[in-house]
C-alpha cells in the first residue's frame, strides 16, 4: 500500500474557522478525498494541513429556493445528490452524477469536490517512480509540458463529470472566503490554465450549488473506456431550446467548451471546429476527434423527441 | 497407476459443487496474507529504482538518506552478488542492480526504517550518477548486432537469449500437396497479470541462527532453493512459508528482490524485515507475457485437411531471461494440438531488451501463437469455403495418438467441445447473418496438465503429501503445493475427503511450508491437479487401507467387503454393520501413528526427440470457444456480449471451482482482446504504470458468460482430472478476433482490439479500392 506523506489534520465545526484554517500556507480542504487522497499518496502535492470540513452539517442540506430553483449543499455526496427527488427534473446532472468512478466512490465523493476537481493528465496523475523517470512535468516537479513540449502552459484535462451539465443549466456557486460571500456562475470559475484550473482566491471554501428552475432538460454523455471507474475520455453535455442547441464539452482542455448550433449535424460539426484534443489521455487525440462529432451529435439527438 | 479409485465405486464427494473449504476465511478477512503479518521490532523497507533503462551506475551516495531520523539501514547490489533466477541454465539477475541498470524500475538500492513512508523518503534522498547507455527497445534493435548487449558480461555476450528451430515430417512436402496456402504475421502485445495482491515478503532470522521467510509466491519450492543459494545458506537453514496469496496467474513464479533483500536485511540489522510493493513496482516486477511477433504459413487440402506448418515467433523478453528459456519451446510445441498435423517446423526467438522481464502468465508462451493459429483457420476456413467449425472438426486429433513432435496425447475431448460451443451458442445459424456491427466468431484450442520435467535436473517425485489422522478424529493433510486463491487446498480436501468418507471440510490443509510439507514443485504449467491430486490419492489410500483393516478385523469381514462413506466405514453389502471413522482411527492407531505419505512422479514418456524436454506433459486439456461481439461502427467501440466456453477438463473434481477458472480465463482473455498492453513510451518509460491506466475489465466490460463442463476420462489424472486453470484462456482472443471479423470483415491480428484500430481499420475498408 502507498504510505501518505506527513501532513496535519482539522476538522473544524464553523465555516468561519475552517475559511481561518485554510488560509494557512499549505493548507488543502479535503471533502470525499476520492481524489485528493490517492493524489497525496501519489506525491502529486504535499499539504502541510488538511482541513476536512466533515463536522460543517451545513453543508450536507438542500432547499427548495423561491423561484422553484435548487440550493445544494455542497457536501452532499454524489449519491445522496442523484438520490434526491428534485433531481428528477435534471436528467442530466442525475445522469452525470451516476457515471462518476463507482457507486462506492459516490457515496464518499461530494459535489463540491467534483467541482473544483483538480484538473487531469496522462503524465500528472502518474505514480512517483513513473513521474521522476520523465523529469516531472510543468505542473509538478518539472519544467516541460510532454504533451505539448512546445506550447506555453499546462493543458491538463478538466474532468468533473457534473461540470458540463451544471454549465448548461446556468448554475452558479457560493464560495465563502475571508473576504465574504460571492456568487459565481459555473461557466466563469474554469481559468483556462491547467497550473491552477480554478478561479478561487485563497481560503475560499465552495458552500453551496445553486441551481436555477428546471428549464429544458439536458442530457450527459461520457466517453470512457470501460463503464465504470475510469474518467472521461470525453465529457458532453447537450441542451436544446427555441433557439437550437448547445453543448458544453469537456476533458478537452483546462476548461469546458460551449458550442452552439442549429441542428445535431451542426452543433457536432461546430465541436469538431472548435475542440482540439490533446494527448492527456491514453487514446490518441485523432480518435478522440472523430468521436467527439459522433458524441455531440448523439447528444443532440437524444434530445429531438424531447 | 490406473483404476486407483477403483472404477465401479461411485464418488461421493468428487464431482459436486460448493463453496471452498477455505473461501469463507478470504472473504471474512481471516486469511492472513503477508501485509497482515506484524513482528515485534519489525522494519519496512522499500526500494530505490532506476529511471534509467539502459546505463551505468557510477556512484551511490547513501549519506542524506541514512541520517534521515527514522532510517535503520540500507544495502546496495555488490551486498548479494550471486545471480538469481526462475531456470538455473540462465540465472542472470541480481537482487539489487550491480554496476548497471537494464530497465527503468529496476531496483537499485534498498532502504528500510521505521516505517514505510520514512523509507520512501529515504530513498528519495539517495544521488545515484548514471552514465546512460544506447537503448535495445524492440525486436528488431535486440537483433541488431551493432547495438551493445544488455548482459555484457555474459559468456557469449548477444541480446537473443536463446534461439529454438525444430522440423518435424517434411514441411515442403506438405505444402507441395497442399490445395492452399495461407500465409500471414501476427503481433500479439505484452501484459501483465494484475494480481490483486501486490508481491511481499517478511523475514526474520530466529534465534536458532536460521532463517524464516514468508512470501507471497506460487513456487515455494524452487524459491526456496534459489533464495538460501543466492544468499549462501544451506537450504535447510531456510523455512518459506507461503501464507494466503491474492492471485498469481504466473507472476509469482520467480524468485524477487523482496524475498532477497528482505532475508539479507533482516541478517544485517537483526530486525525482522517486511517489504510490500506498491502497485507501480508490481508493474517492473512484471514476468507479464512476452509480446510477439509472428509469421505463419500453413498448407490445406480442399478438404479442409492440413498438410504443413511453417511458424515464426519473436519474443521481446526484457531485460532479464525469468522463465525465456521455456518461453522460447512454448511458443512452439502446442502448435501440434489439437489438430492433425504431420509436417512441422517452427523457430523462435527470445530477446532481451531494455524492459521489466517477461516471463510467465496464464497459458505461458502459448497464448500468442494459439491467436495466430485460431485466425489463421478462420482465414483459411472462409478461403474453403468450410464452416470454421467443421474445418476444426476434419481435423482433430484422436485420443491416445502421438504428435508429430512428440506429444503423447490421452483424452481428448476436443469434439464435444466445438459440438457443445456450437449447439448452445447458435453459431451455425448465427454465423454471417447477425446484422451489421454484430458478429460471432469460434477457436479451439489444447494445454498441457503438468509439465513432465522439473527446472532443475532431478528424478524425484513432483508432488508430496503427508495425511496425519489422530484418536481425536481429526484429519491434517500436508501438501508443498501453493494455493494461491486457484483452490488447491481444496481440491486436495476433496480427494482425500473422497478416500476417507469424510467431507471435504473435515480435513484440514496445511501447505507452502518447506519445513513442514513434503516438496510439491508449485503452481505453474497446470500441475497442481494432476500430479498433487495423485499424490494425494496415494497418501489417502494407504491411511484408507489401514482404516480398512482395523474395521475389518473388528467387523470380521474381508478388507474388499468394506466402503467409507459419511464419516463411516460400512461393509458394502450391508449398511447397517459399519463403524465410525473415529473409531476405527482408534483401532488403526493400535497399529502405531497413522501418517502417510504419497508421492507423484511423471510417468516416463519416451519422447523420440531428445530436443523437446519442454511441452510434453502427462496429459492434455482441451477448449472451444464462440464470441458473440457488437461493434459500434461510428467509433470503432467493441463489446464481447456473450462467450460461450466448453472445456474438457478431465473429470471436475469440483464443478464450481472448474467454472470459475473457465470465467477467469475467459475474463482474462477479454483483458488482453480489447484492454491490455504493457506498453512503453519513448525510452523505455512503462506509459502507465497504475491500475487505473493500465485497462483490465469490470464487471461492465465482462460479458455473459456460458460455461460448459465436459468430462473425458483420463487415465492418469486423479479420478480421471486434467486441468482447467490455464488451458481455457488460449481459445478467448481468436474467438473474438473472428467475431470481429464476421460483425466488420475487418482482419485484426494485432490485439488489444481497441476503438482506435478498429475505426481506423473500418475507414480502410471502407475506403473505395483506387
């Protein structure tokens, strides 16, 4: 079994103190840990602190908001979500929410952790051994970046599986800092940067998911190569209004990508035009190409009788 | 030898199913696997790797990771000099690289402390110089006599490892009267063996001066014996224990640098020492299956008859030769089942390159030119125009025949096979007409039970075991052999439950102790069955002949009149006179203690070719195999939906242990088809060394799986058993391959079949003929 590094341990019972908490150097909120800690194990990062926020009960309950929208704790785990009666009327994030790793890991894993996961990459999420025999890379213990060895910045992957979805739907979250409370939508919280994926300032701690009233519905697809356990090679979310359709795809690049278009054929082909894939995954980014089309515009489909 | 069981008798105990006699303690938790084992002042090491494959080792400094609070102490490779390994003819590795690096993961020094994370950082903080070397990565650079050999200092320093030609009858002949020929290569990928237990080993010096290893192995014997040679003991100075083991599937059949620096260590610090490693080190520890490159040639009469084979292979072994040198025969030798064949040649290659070593894993060597053959008969049997099934049929060889190389076949149960296969999957009917993107596909395929000769040139028995049976009734059996989750230990507690009238949880199995069982040579070339069951059977039936006797005297009937059933001994003609086994235990023991013992030697088959000591075996077990595959056409994505696998295993001694074997083989069998590849990037880097990257089916990806036992009997086996742990794998990827074939008309003879290939080969097909 890999041992963890030293690090230490709090599980305050305030938001305020856990914000405090993780304002110290070093400091890392743990949630489900369903990546964090396999991640420590793997050396990726070596906190000083974790601050588990098990004991915020606040964070694991749900209302109805006024306007019929949803406000989600964001320590809610992935299965108590999916689980949840007011789901139903967002097929798609109930969907996302099901395809994440395995049931086990759902029943640990929250969905603020699935929201702010850390971004993804073949040569990143490797074993230490492995990392130190290619020279690290850009975004840990290296200097260059093996997928694009000629480009400026880090390209691993955004892999949260609800993110495309939440994206769609126009959801926004809540982050509780040192400096107080702001809201944010989902589609303004990705950088672009694979260094630091997250648009959060230090000590922020993600509260609540607020979701707007069910509008029409939205579909998850993910591409993986086995049904279970494995991330996305690609993620698509797709939606359809008066207007045409829209996508947000994602495990693409940093951050997810929206696309919008007229019909399947079009929304697929305006995915393909905008979407490049990198070699952050096994299969090979020309495959990965063609089956993005193939995905969106299933997406899309799936959606015409609705 | 036959007619041991007494033919006419009917088992009572043999041939049902049911849980194992040790399953409820695996799953409660209560086996004890090496990482369960704590000793008192015991220390954790862990090892230093190369990220090198290829290079020099011109310093190690150990001074930053020995004053680390915590570290307890280390060793470099000069520490154990003498070269270990799987065959002594070619004992090449070091437990610790000495003066050069051969693969990246390669050990280089070890470390342990107090705890395993101090160890780890400690290693972390070592400063080894490297001087890199050229690298030999592929085939084609170990054939290259301008590149430098990885073993340098061998006797005849060269990257092939051995070379392996044989002719058989008169292959121009054949194909000289052959109506077709079908000539095509073939590459079949490397991978590994994912057992869910990682490698361990804890040692500890006791106060007697002698050694105490326990280690997760499945060759207690031959470790054994290597270790206390490597480490200048006398064997007997060194008792290896194997406790529970989480799966091998060949990859624990080496000696390795956990049981050789763990044994040094504990010596050196005078502390017990434990190492357990983590999955990216089970990765380099490797022994996984060797890619390879293959060309083969066969001749057919229209009738469907086959006149000749002509066979290449290629082997990629890796840095060290592990089990090369019996790799280099397989690869070979089982191309003469189970089909008739008369002209044979094949020539193989093993090589060594700047990778972890290759080595054995389930159905060793004969998995990739089995995948040749099978396609390569799907090929010819469109080509005929015969079905594939019945092209297989024509030609299957009949029992108690010879080979054309040699082989002395038994049973076969090869028809019933292909007829059982073809009957419950509906081949025939389905076959070509299932609609676009689906397809079904058929193989066949033999395996040995046993290989006939040891790895070190002796002539004694194969397989030991030792029944004690006391006043109290209760039963204890001893075997050398390594249950490794595969049910060993049950199938001994079967047989000698069967001899004795008890059930198989009354006896207790005590094994994988080289102090306290007879030698057993361990778990590889599926031989546990056949040569231990036979042992078992003798030892069971001399302590039966002594029960008998005592309760036949007390009953004044003739030993023959009597029968053991249900804890009791009863005179065959009347029930009702019997005793119990207890108490004719207490009657036996007036005799003095009742232990006994029976041994297992291969019977001494004459083979007219004194080349082949690798591949004859007692006895051969046979398989067939239908796939029934849907291919999504956009995105090349494959799906096996259902495998139908029938295989003769001889008798079944246990039904359910032999159906989990078949979903094992074939579940394995779906892994390296669509899944796995121990793949490499540029220098010689594993591309991914993790068990999330590294693709092995779930649930999901497993298909239906429809098992059919067929019982022949042979002659030899114990009750007439043969094996099921290994030969049932061979046939799962060619069938695959020609469902693939039949859902696409797409060729693909080069596994794993993923999305990639398969789409950039439908874009091919497609393509309009220019």
């Amino acid at each position: 079994m890999l041992p963890f590094p030293k690090f230490d341990y709090a599980a305050p019972t305030t938001l305020r103190e856990a914000v405090s908490l993780l304002c110290t150097p070093g400091a890392r909120i743990l949630a489900g840990g369903t990546d964090l800690l396999p991640s420590l194990k793997h050396r990726l990062f070596e906190p000083s602190l974790l601050v588990s926020i098990r004991r915020l009960t606040e964070l694991r309950e749900w209302e109805m908001l006024p306007d019929g929208g949803l406000a989600l704790g964001a320590g809610l785990t992935l299965q108590q979500l999916s689980g949840l009666p007011a789901l139903a009327l967002y097929p798609g994030l109930q969907e996302a929410c099901r395809t994440v790793a395995t049931p086990t890991l759902q029943g640990t894993a929250t969905i603020g952790g699935n929201i702010l996961l850390e971004s993804r990459c073949l040569y990143y999420n490797q074993p230490v051994g492995w990392r130190d025999a290619i020279g690290g890379c850009l975004k840990c213990d290296g200097s260059v970046c093996h997928v694009a060895p000629k480009g400026k910045g880090c390209y691993a992957a955004h892999s949260a599986d609800t993110v495309p979805t939440l994206w769609l739907l126009g959801a926004q979250v809540e982050l509780v800092g040192p400096l107080g409370v702001r809201l944010v939508p989902i589609s303004a919280l990705y950088s672009g940067d694979g260094l630091r994926p997250m648009l959060l300032q230090p000590g922020e701690i993600l509260t609540r998911l607020l979701l707007p009233p069910p509008g029409p519905p939205t579909v998850h697809r993910k591409l993986r190569t086995r049904a279970a356990i494995d991330y996305g090679l690609l993620l698509v979310a797709a939606s359809r209004s008066q207007s045409g359709y829209r996508a947000v795809v994602s495990a693409v690049g940093p951050a997810p990508i929206e696309v919008r278009g007229e019909s399947p054929e079009d929304l697929a082909e305006a995915a393909f035009r905008a979407v490049q894939p990198l070699g952050t995954h096994a299969p090979a980014p020309t495959w990965r190409k063609k089956v993005l089309r193939v995905e969106v515009r299933r997406a899309a489909e799936s959606l015409k009788e609705g | 030898m036959s007619g041991r069981w007494h033919a006419g008798e009917e088992a009572v105990v043999v041939g049902h199913s049911g849980p194992k006699i040790d399953g409820m303690a695996r799953i409660t938790g209560q086996a004890l696997f090496v990482d369960d084992l704590r000793l008192p002042r015991m220390v954790h090491a862990k090892f230093l790797r190369s990220p090198f494959p290829h290079a020099w080792i011109r310093s190690i400094d150990l001074s930053a990771a020995l004053a680390l609070p915590g570290v307890v102490g280390s060793m470099v490779g000069e520490e154990i000099p003498r070269k270990y390994g799987a065959i002594p003819v070619c004992q090449d590795e070091t437990a610790l690289a000495i003066g050069k690096v051969r693969y990246v993961g390669e050990p280089v020094v070890c470390i342990a402390a107090e705890d395993e994370e101090t160890a780890l950082r400690a290693c972390r903080l070592v400063r080894v110089e490297y001087e890199p070397l050229p690298t030999i990565l592929s085939i084609d650079e170990a054939l290259d006599p301008a590149r430098p050999a990885i073993h340098h200092d061998s006797r005849k320093p060269s990257n092939v490892l051995r070379r392996v030609s044989q002719d058989y009858g008169d292959v121009e002949k054949g194909f000289a009267e052959a109506d077709l020929i079908v000539e095509e290569s073939y590459d079949y990928p490397g991978s590994t063996h994912v057992p869910l237990e990682s490698h361990g080993a804890l040692a500890v010096w006791e106060a007697d001066g002698r050694l105490k290893l326990w280690t997760s192995t499945q060759n207690p014997h031959y470790v054994h014996r290597d270790i206390a040679r490597v480490l200048g003991l006398e064997a007997a100075q060194v008792r290896l224990i194997k406790p529970a083991v989480g799966a091998g599937y060949g990859g624990k059949c080496d000696p390795f640098c956990t049981e050789l620096c763990a044994s040094y260590l504990a010596k050196k610090l005078g502390r017990p020492v434990k190492i357990i490693l983590d999955r990216e080190e089970v990765f380099y520890a490797h022994r996984g299956r060797h890619p390879v490159r293959m060309w083969l040639k066969m001749g057919f009469r229209n009738d469907g008859s086959i006149t000749a084979i002509d066979f290449k292979a290629q082997a990629d072994g890796g840095a060290y030769s592990s089990y090369g040198v019996v790799t280099s025969y397989y690869l070979g030798v089982f191309m003469t089942l189970p089909y008739r064949l008369q002209n044979y040649r094949f020539e193989s290659q093993r090589l060594y390159t700047n990778k972890p070593p290759c080595g054995p894993k389930r159905g060793h060597g004969a998995i990739q030119p089995r995948f040749a053959l099978e396609l390569h008969l799907e090929k010819a049997a469109q080509l005929l125009k015969i079905p594939a099934d019945e092209l297989r049929l024509r030609n299957i060889v009949a029992p108690d025949t010879e080979t054309c190389n040699g082989l002395k076949v038994g049973s076969v149960g090869m028809e019933e096979c292909i007829r059982a296969v073809v009957k419950s999957s509906g081949y025939a009917e389905k076959k070509g007409k299932l609609g676009p993107g689906r397809g079904i596909g058929i193989a066949a395929s033999a395996y040995m039970c046993g290989a006939l000769h040891p790895t070190y040139q002796n002539e004694l028995f194969h397989s030991g075991v030792m029944i004690k049976v006391d006043r109290s009734g209760d039963v204890c059996l001893f075997s050398g052999t390594a249950d490794i989750g595969q049910g060993s230990i049950h199938m001994l507690a079967t047989l000698c439950a069967e001899r004795l009238g008890l059930r198989p949880e009354q006896v207790r199995v005590v094994e994988g102790d080289t102090s306290l069982t007879p030698v057993d040579l361990g778990s590889y070339s599926s031989r546990v069955t056949f040569m231990a069951g036979n042992a078992c059977v003798e030892a069971a039936d001399k302590v039966r002949a002594r029960l008998f006797a005592a309760a036949a005297k007390k009953l004044k009937v003739e030993d023959a009149a009597l029968q053991a059933a249900e804890g009791f001994i009863f005179v065959k003609s009347e029930p009702t006179q019997k005793i119990s086994f207890v108490d004719a235990v207490w009657l036996a023991e007036e005799a003095g203690p009742l232990v006994e013992a029976g041994g297992y030697t291969p019977p001494k088959i004459g083979n007219r070719f004194r080349r082949q000591s690798v591949g004859p075996s007692p006895a051969y077990s046979f398989t067939a195999q239908v796939a029934e595959v849907e291919v999504d056409e956009e995105t090349g994505i494959i799906r096996v939906e259902r495998i139908w696998v029938a295989h003769d295993c001889g008798r079944a001694l246990n039904r359910t242990i032999v159906e989990g074997q078949l979903e094992g083989c074939v579940y394995m069998g779906v892994g390296e088809a669509l899944y796995e590849e121990q793949a490499y990037r540029k220098g010689g880097i594993l591309r991914a060394p993790s068990i999330l990257e590294y693709k092995i089916p779930t649930l999901h990806e497993t298909p239906e799986i429809h098992s059919i036992i067929v019982e022949s009997h042979e002659e030899g086996g114990p009750f007439g058993a043969k094996e099921a742990g290994e030969g049932p794998q061979l046939s799962t990827v060619p069938a695959i391959a020609a469902a693939l074939q039949d859902a696409t008309g797409i060729w693909l003879r080069d596994p794993p079949f993923t999305p990639e290939k398969i789409l950039k080969a439908l874009e091919r097909h497609r393509a309009p003929l220019s």
